[in-house]
C-alpha cells in the first residue's frame, strides 16, 4: 500500500508530497521546489533521513 498526500512544505511553503509506505513502514516527505526529504519511521516515529536545504521559509 502507497498513499500519496498533498502537505505543504515545512521549509519552503510550497506543495509537497508525502507517501506513506505501509509495507516499509516509513513515510516520505519530499518537495520537488527545494529538495527538502524527510524519511521517518511510522511506527516509532523516528526520522530516518532529513535533508533540507538553506532557504530556510523563502516564499
Ligand atoms: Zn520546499
């Protein structure tokens, strides 16, 4: 199961994406306008893998 939903971006402002990998059991968080990713875990909650570039909040 993969289930897309439409956020915004928590660094930039703009639409992003976040997938919800239930096999894996992570979720994606990634935005096509600056790059930011995010990969945590859905049953801990832990950040696997974060990455957010330096225009911190430029809208
Ligand atoms: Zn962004």
């Amino acid at each position: 199961m993969h289930t897309v939903q439409k956020i915004h971006c928590p660094n930039c402002g703009c639409e992003a994406e976040r997938h919800y990998i239930t096999e894996s059991q992570i979720t994606r968080t990634q935005c096509p306008a600056c790059d930011y990713l995010m990969i945590s875990c859905t049953r801990t909650g832990k950040v696997i893998e974060a990455y957010a570039p330096g225009i911190l909040a430029r809208r």
